[in-house]
C-alpha cells in the first residue's frame, strides 16, 4: 500500500508540473497590503545562564516506592548514605500470646530487587546491614530526606552480630530475642488496634557501613517495602485450654504506612555562587545546578534597554536552555547521566502544621516527551522553557517561582487513561558534570523572539 501511495503522489506532482509549468508567478502580489510596521522579525540571541550548585535539601522521600540502603564514595562529591525508617506491621488483628510467652527466635528477612553501582567490582562488595528501633513517630509529617536524625533511633542496633550482605538477591539478619519480647508484651488494646501498636512500636531504621579507610565505590540497595518480614517462633502457654506448643507470629512492612528514605551528603562544600569549571548534578539530595531566573530576566532587560526593546512586547518563539558538558574519558560513565533532566520548582505548599516542601517540574516539560533529554553527540541537555520565560517576562513568576534546580526527571504514564506524569526522580544514585560558567562552551539561554510593534 505505501508503495502505490508513492508512485501515485509522484504521479500528481508530475501532472502538476506539466499544467504550470508555462504559468508566471509574481511573488510581489500582496506584499502591498500589509503596513511596513506590522512585518514581525525572528530574531536570535544568546545569553550565559547565571547558573549556581546548590544542595537539593528538604527533597520529599516518603512513600518514594522503595527503601534506599547503601552507602557510596566518589572522588569528587565524597561519602553518599541512604538508610531507611519503616513500621513493622503485625499479622494478628486480635487474639492473645497464652499465659506469659517466650520468644524462642526473630529473624528479619530482606528480598533486593535491584542494586545501583557505578564499578562493576561494586556489585558484591560486602556491606555491613545495622537495624535500629525507632524512638520518633513515622507520620505525615516525616516527609523528607532530613527528617530522621541520629537522635531518632535507639543507639544500639538490634540485629545480632555482623549482617553480612554480599550483593545477593536477599539477606537473612537475626534479630534480638529482647526485641522479640518486646513485640510479644503487646497488650490486648495493642493487638487489636494497629494503631495503639505503632504508637508503642514505633518502626525500625535500617543502615549500611560505608567501605573503609580510603576505599572508593560502593552500591545502594533498592528494596520494595513489600519484600520485608519478620517471623518469630515463640512458646505458647495456655493452662486454660492446655496448650503447651510453639508457635508463630509474622510480621511485615507495607508501602501503604509511612516509610521514608534519609540521604546525607558530604558534597556541601563543593556548593558555589560562580562554579567556573564543573557543575554536579548529583542523585538523591545531593548537589544541584540552581538558577534564579530574577537573574536571567534582569539580563533580558539589560539587553532589551541597550536595543530600544520594551520587554513587555517581546513574543518568544523558543527559549532553550543549553546545559554543555565535554565527553568523559570513560566512556561508561554516561550510564549514569541522567536521561533527561528539567528544572523544578522548590514550593511550599499548605498552611501551618500542614506546610509542605515539594520540587515541582516546570509544566514545560510536558509540551513533548523529549523534553530536556540528553543530546550525545552535541553534548548538551537541551530543556525547552519557553512558555515560562515568557510568564517570567511578563512579571507572571515571583518569588519561590523564580527559584529553580535541574533535576533528574521520572515519567510515569497512567494505564487506563494514558495520562503522563512526570516526578523528581529520587531513588537512583547518579552523577553527571556539565561545563561550568567559566568553560568555553557554557550553559547557556538561547532566545528565538519577535517584538511586537
């Protein structure tokens, strides 16, 4: 079918040719009509983005759809740990222990569904797995990245001896009988409202050692709150009903109650007003270009006032921003540079208690799905943000909403409506270095415009 589609296209436009071709066309026809001030001119015009680094803190990690755990070493951004705070969710919705239970064994079982490293040899290095009681209640309130501290658990760990993990698909840890006695003192109001038993057991914390001394490298482990339980075995006595056994209580962990990822970064130092060489965009909450766009429109306006141009008549046809890198002597290092990378807004939203810390992408990168993709072989990330300009332009943007970080982006896409939404994506380590202020080839805002009459 396409084929005849052809040769009869081509077909036409031979017997179009034949019958005009004797046919003189003036093309001055009309050109009289219209006012000489109302022919509009495209123009183009490049400006150097006053681009900044600065950490992504306050970066929103509950209900994230995974525990982060796993520590990390770079040469140039330093130590990277991720640890995770969960509740532990009893099987039991009533019932009673029998007469004065005694835990016989808890073991905590850990499936790994995927792992994130940057060296190959990374991919089995053994890591130390801690886990901790909580002392602070896992709410709504406990929505990022720094809310847990240090201070936030019990110092010591409950785990017992050294939980190994090699890299494997799964890790076993056994865990205190003192805890498990713990569990098993719940009363019968605890055991037949959860929510009485999480304010008594409050949740666990789980960590990971970095790799010593001076050793780089390292891996995080992805793990769905779903692939964690909890079995104990515990002897039960009921004299009443004359039992005298063994039995078993299950616990698990479930993405549908607070769970929250905490991050620390020791790249802050690496933070700048003017970094002239590299810019890092680093994963998790980590180090991030920032742009205050009340910068880039006093540039606008300073060029616009040297031209006679009234900004306010200014139409953009496209604003580009063109974040440069140069090409890394390792090639596999552009594994992990992000896909696609757009700026974000840091808004606080609600009132009160109920205030909110959110990174929001700009709608801009909904207009097409390559958006802010990574270009190899120009070597730039190319983020089209020309309606927002043309809002911050117009006075439209203030305040937080000038105030804006490039992020790795996440597209998700709703099944049954095929709505596509797009994330801040904060659950996979990665690191790429664009060209700084002071690099031959810097970022920069490439302006396609007309100025109204």
């Amino acid at each position: 079918m396409t084929i005849r589609n052809i040769f009869r296209s081509s077909a036409a436009i031979i017997f179009s040719t034949i019958i005009t071709s004797c046919i003189e066309t003036d093309k001055t026809t009309g050109s009289g009509l219209i006012p000489g001030d109302h022919l509009l001119k495209v123009k183009s015009v490049e400006f150097d983005l006053p681009v900044q680094m600065k950490l992504s803190d306050s970066l929103q990690t509950i209900f994230s759809g995974s525990l982060v755990v796993g520590s990390y070493k770079d040469p140039d951004l330093g130590l990277v740990e991720a640890s995770s705070a969960f509740q532990v969710i009893p099987s039991f919705s009533s019932g009673n222990f029998g007469d004065n239970p005694v835990a016989k064994s808890l073991k905590m079982y850990v499936l790994v569904g995927d792992k994130s490293f940057f060296y190959e040899r990374d991919q089995y290095v053994p890591q130390n797995f801690y886990v901790y009681k909580l002392t602070k209640d896992l709410d709504s309130t406990v929505s990022y990245n720094n809310s847990i501290t240090d201070s936030d658990y019990e110092p010591s760990q409950i785990n017992l001896g050294g939980s190994m993990y090699f890299g494997g698909d799964s890790l076993v840890m056994d865990i205190s009988l003192n805890f498990a006695q713990e569990l098993l003192s719940a009363n019968q109001l605890e055991r037949d409202s959860l929510a009485h038993f999480l304010k008594k057991f409050k949740g666990l914390y789980m960590k990971s050692d970095p790799l010593p001394g001076s050793l780089e490298g390292g891996r995080f482990n992805i793990i769905n709150p779903l692939d964690i339980y909890f079995i104990m075995e515990y002897r039960h006595v009921d004299a009443s009903n004359n039992i005298d056994k063994d039995s078993i209580i299950t616990y698990y962990v479930s993405d549908s109650y607070p769970y929250v990822n905490r991050f620390t970064h020791s790249s802050g130092s690496l933070a700048s007003s003017n970094p002239q060489n590299k810019l890092y965009i680093e994963g998790f909450a980590g180090l991030k270009p920032y742009i205050d766009f009340k910068e880039v429109k006093a540039s606008i306006e300073s060029w616009a006032a040297l031209n006679n141009t009234d900004p306010a008549k200014i139409v953009i046809a496209k604003a580009e921003m063109r974040m440069t890198f140069e090409y890394p002597e390792d090639y596999t290092r552009f594994t992990y540079y992000p896909s696609q990378l757009f700026l974000c807004t840091r808004e606080e939203r609600g009132t009160g208690d109920k205030k909110t810390i959110i990174y929001d992408p700009l709608e801009d990168i909904s207009y097409y799905e390559t958006n802010g993709s990574i270009n190899r072989s120009l070597l730039y990330y190319s983020l089209d943000i020309s309606s927002y300009l043309q809002r911050v332009l117009q006075g439209k943007h203030t305040g937080k909403s000038l105030e804006t970080y490039l992020f790795p982006i996440l597209k998700q896409s709703d099944y049954y409506s095929g709505a596509v939404y797009y994330y801040v994506q904060n659950t996979l380590y990665g690191k790429a270095v664009l060209n700084g202020r002071g690099m031959t080839r810097k970022p920069k805002l490439v302006l396609t415009y007309t100025v109204m009459p």
